[in-house]
C-alpha cells in the first residue's frame, strides 16, 4: 500500500467517481421513455369475480381461483 502515488490515487477516485454518477443518471432516461410510451386514455379492466375470503390480489375479470387460498372465485355484484 506504500507503493501508491498520489497521482494514482487521483485516477482511481475520478474513476470511481464518474462510475458511481453514471449509474444514478440512468435511471432517470429510462422513466421518461416509459411514461410517454403509455396511453392516457387506456381503459382500466373491471374486476368482475372476487374472492369470498377477500384476499388480496384475488379480483379477476374471469372466473376461477384464488391464487391466495385457492377458493372458487364468485361474481362481484
């Protein structure tokens, strides 16, 4: 560790800090495309069968089970 020059110690803090600012500006390019590739007027699809424990994530727009608990899905009224 005595062999490091203050000269090298120069390159490796601008590298690392170049890298650890790169990485935090990604992110933010990426959320752009995204929500201007989404629809403002896309229509939300209605739940019309919910479970009867009423589980949460159990509402489908189709009959079936409970990815929950596993009971048969009944008609939202």
């Amino acid at each position: 560790m005595k062999n490091l020059t203050p000269g090298f110690l120069l390159v490796l803090f601008a590298l690392s800090l170049t890298l650890l600012t790169g990485c935090n500006s990604a992110p933010a390019t990426q959320e752009a495309k995204t929500t201007s590739a989404t629809p403002a007027a896309a229509p939300a699809a209605q739940a019309t069968s919910v479970c009867p424990m009423g589980c949460e994530g159990s509402e489908s727009t189709k009959p079936g089970q409970c990815p929950v608990c596993g009971m048969d899905l009944e008609k939202k009224s």
